[in-house]
C-alpha cells in the first residue's frame, strides 16, 4: 500500500493507548450484554427506555427492508409520511423532514443555514461533533460559548455585529436567501452526552428573541425521555415553534430504532428539502424502519412506567453514589440517565473500567481529548431495564475498586 502514514498512524496511536476498536456485541438488550462469550450487566447503552428490544408487530413484516431510492426519487413512502405527520402533531410543528442519521441532520442544518450570507453560528462549546463539523464546514462565522453559559451566548452573539441583525425567520427563509444581512443561529443540546446535564434552553430562548436570532436544540438525549409522554425538550419546557423554531431529534438513542428528524415551520423543512445536500443525495430509511420507528413512539408514548423507572433508577444510582466518600471519585451535576464518574487521570479511568468488566459490568471510559484533562470519566448510562439490585452491584464494585 503506498500510504505508509496508514499504518504510522495507527501504531502511534497503539503506542497511546488510544486505537479504537468496535466490539462485537453477541447479544444484547439494555440490561445485559454478551461480549467475547461473557455476559456482563450493560452500563454504556443509549437505549435508556429499553425500547430496541420491542418485539416487531408481524403486521409490520411484509413491508420493504429497502426504500431503493432517496427521498425525492422514490424513497419516501406512506409510512414516512404517517411517521411525519405523527411527529408534527406530537411536538406541534408545521412539518418534519427524516433524515437516515443524526449525524446528517445537524450537518444539513448547519451547512444549508450556514451558507446564508452574514450568518454567525454560536454554540455551546460541548456541542455534538456533527454541530461543530457542520458549523465549521459552512460558509458562517462559528463561535462556541462556554458550557451553558447564557451571558457568554449573549456576548457572543452581539460581538462585533457590524451591521443590526435582521431577524432570522425561519417562517420565511426562502425570502432571506440572498440578503446580505446579519443572521444569528444558536445551537445547543438538551442534554448533553458527555455531562448528562441539561442546557438552559428557556433561557436560551428567551435571549434569542431579545436578539431576533433562532434556537436549534439538539435533543438526541432527551427525545423520549423528557416530559410526561417523552415528546422531549419542547414538552419540557412547553416550547412552542415560535420558542425553539429548529427542532433536531434521533430515533436511536431512547427510542430504539436509529435514524432521525428536523422539525419546525413549513418553510424552514421545505427550504432544507430542496438545499440539503445530505437529504437530497442519500437512500432515505426503508418503509419498514419508519412503520416501525412510529411503533416505537406510539409505545414510547404509552409506557409513562419506562420513564418512571428510569428515573427511580436515576435515584438508586445517586443515593448510592453518595455514600462513596468525596475525594476518591465524584459525579458531575447530572438528573439524567447519563452519570459521568469523575476519575481524573486517562490511564487511572481505563483501569477502573477494565476492572469493573472484569467483575462483569460493562462501562466505558472516556478520556481526554474527548473530555478535558483532568475529568477523565467512567461514563455511565442508566435505562429503565436494569433493577436497583445491577445498580447497587454496580456502586458497591466501584467503591472496591476506589478505595482498594
Ligand atoms: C448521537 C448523537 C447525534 C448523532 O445521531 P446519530 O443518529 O447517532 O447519527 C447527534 N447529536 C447528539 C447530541 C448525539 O448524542
């Protein structure tokens, strides 16, 4: 091969430490998981509601495994629309557009509001590495605020502001193409899935329509777990189209099947129909993946007890926390299924971590620079599948390992 940097590459990151490797998951729900033939009680999923384990309806079997096509060919299909139209009621928004990942549908928000002439893009600093790729990628001055800092945003988004900043209506984008004035685009996520804490996204809100700029939430984190039926951020906080007019959501984290939407006015959807590039060039999800999508969220809907129980295991788990003593580890400020346990070093994080597979709890460890130096974490994600008794387990392995 003459790219020799391939394999330089690759064995300086060895030497790091740092070579990523999948593994090869044999079995799995969001309670256990069968790795290398050993079964360990799973405490790294996304899967928070334990929805990916939902049997498939047989109704939904005869239907396509393949859309063959993109969206504007022949991809979209009645089910896609069932699925849109079950989403614009749900989170009341005038339309919805499907995208086949998350990772898609920041970019498309990014680049295509992006490419708006005078558009400044500000967001929070741990945002997604799909916002920040998107953002940086566009044609807009990109400027991250510290972490949920609102005075920051605020500062930011005013700062070196030539010209007055015209209101960025996403009730009439396709007018604002072409002027050459000031636009603000501010981003965040309503949970954030390295910290597990939330965003300030009322106040958020609040400060963009003092500053005629528009809100994006990414709320990959808090679909289907926020609010009483798991509509998610705008349920929350009762944010209407007007209050948070750029919606981002995934179906592969709570909601358990994969993919993604964008929801907000009948302009801001139709302007990204016909500019996205990652919506127009690539197969939309099968009929089958969104007939089945839609039966999750009717089932997500339904089952208030997998929010219940998710939150009394968010419970367990900080009560049980707090009897290990300060010093030795600590939690970040977080009420939501994502726990980080601060360890400090990188090396001293991946030791905890083998060690707790070792006794057959499966948990990541993130280290810098992913996170800061110095907060190297076990981060650790709660679902509403485990009972108290895995996570009592749990704790009680991690203070042996930390005071041994
Ligand atoms: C997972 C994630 C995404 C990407 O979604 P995929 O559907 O996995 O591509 C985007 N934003 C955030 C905050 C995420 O956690």
């Amino acid at each position: 091969m003459a790219f020799s940097f391939l394999k330089d590459a690759l064995h300086q990151r060895q030497q790091q430490g740092l070579l990523r490797q999948e593994q090869c998951v044999e079995r799995y729900d969001a309670q256990h998981i069968v790795i290398g033939g050993k079964r360990y009680l799973n405490f790294s999923s996304n899967d928070y509601l334990g929805l990916a384990s939902l049997p498939t309806p047989d109704a939904l079997h005869h239907l396509p495994k393949g859309s063959g096509g993109s969206p504007l060919v022949t991809g979209f299909s009645y089910h896609h629309q069932a699925l849109c139209d079950y989403l614009a009621t749900s989170l009341k928004r005038e339309a919805v557009l499907l995208l086949g990942a998350g990772f898609s549908a920041n970019k498309a928000i990014m680049s295509v509001l992006g490419s708006q002439k005078g558009m400044r893009i500000v967001a929070d600093k741990l945002a997604h590495a799909s916002i920040i790729d998107g953002g940086l990628a566009s044609d807009a001055t990109f400027k991250r605020f510290r972490h949920n800092d609102v005075a920051h945003c605020e500062k930011l988004m005013q700062a070196e502001n030539t010209s007055p900043s015209a209101v960025l209506d996403t009730e009439k984008v396709e007018e604002n193409r072409g002027n050459r004035t000031n636009y603000t685009l501010v981003v965040t996520e309503s949970v954030f899935s390295m910290d597990g804490d939330k965003a300030p996204v009322p106040a958020l809100s609040a400060l963009c329509q003092e500053n005629q700029a528009a809100l994006c939430v990414d709320d990959a984190h808090g679909f289907g777990v926020l609010g009483q039926q798991g509509f998610g951020v705008t349920e929350l906080h009762d944010l209407p189209q007007s209050n948070l007019p750029i919606l981002m959501g995934t179906f592969g984290k709570a909601i358990g099947t994969g993919g993604a939407f964008i929801a907000g006015s009948q302009a801001l959807i139709d302007y990204l129909r016909n500019f996205s590039r990652d919506y127009i060039y690539s197969t939309a999800f099968s009929p089958f993946h969104a007939a089945l999508t839609l039966h999750h969220l009717k089932q997500c809907r339904q089952d208030a007890w997998r929010r219940e129980k998710l939150a009394e295991n968010i419970a367990v788990f900080k009560n049980e926390m707090a009897t290990i003593h300060a010093g030795q580890v600590s939690l970040l400020p977080s009420d939501t299924a994502i726990q980080p346990v601060i360890i400090g070093e990188p090396e001293k994080a991946l030791t905890v971590a083998t060690l707790l597979r070792e006794s057959g709890f499966w948990v990541t460890a993130i280290r810098q620079p992913t996170v800061p130096k110095g907060t190297d974490r076990l981060r650790i994600t709660l679902t509403a599948s485990h009972q108290a008794s895995d996570i009592v387990a749990l704790v009680n392995q991690i203070k042996a390992i930390c005071t041994a």
